[in-house]
C-alpha cells in the first residue's frame, strides 16, 4: 500500500481513499509540545495537525512504526530531564 504522502500529493485522489489508507494504519495523537519537539528532532514528521475543541492546543498525528515506538520509549525514559 502507498504511503499517505504518496496519496496526498495527488490532487484526483477521492476522499475514500484517504479515509481507507488511515483506517489501515495505527495512528498516535500527540498532545504534548515537548514531546512532538522530541519526535521532531528524532526525524519523524506528522501526517496531520487539528486543534484540540476543549483546551484550545494543537495536537499532531504520527503513524506509528517500530521505530516511532522505540523514540517513544526514549522519550518516556528521558521526559523528566525536559521540564
């Protein structure tokens, strides 16, 4: 299956297919700025932004992959240290 960027970047691409390729895949809401800095900074970039409705902050959506989960991991060990 293509990736989401692959898809994205056609613009005859119907809204179903989109919608399928993301019920497919395993997706992280991140709504810490620290820890999207952290992921960031790692080389992993986001597949979309929104706004949170209640508390008014963006969050970000990954595609989690093995090595998404290992920074993950990192990040859980060393979270203390950004404060």
């Amino acid at each position: 299956m293509p990736s989401l960027f692959y898809l994205f970047n056609f613009k005859n691409v119907n809204k179903e297919m989109i919608i399928l390729a993301l019920q497919k895949r395993d997706l992280f809401n991140c709504h810490s700025i620290k820890l999207f800095h952290f992921l960031k900074q790692k080389g992993f970039y986001y597949l979309s932004k929104g706004l949170n409705e209640h508390t008014g902050f963006n969050y970000w959506v990954f595609e989690v992959t093995p090595e998404f989960e290992s920074a993950l991991n990192e990040y859980k060990q060393v979270k203390h240290i950004f404060k």
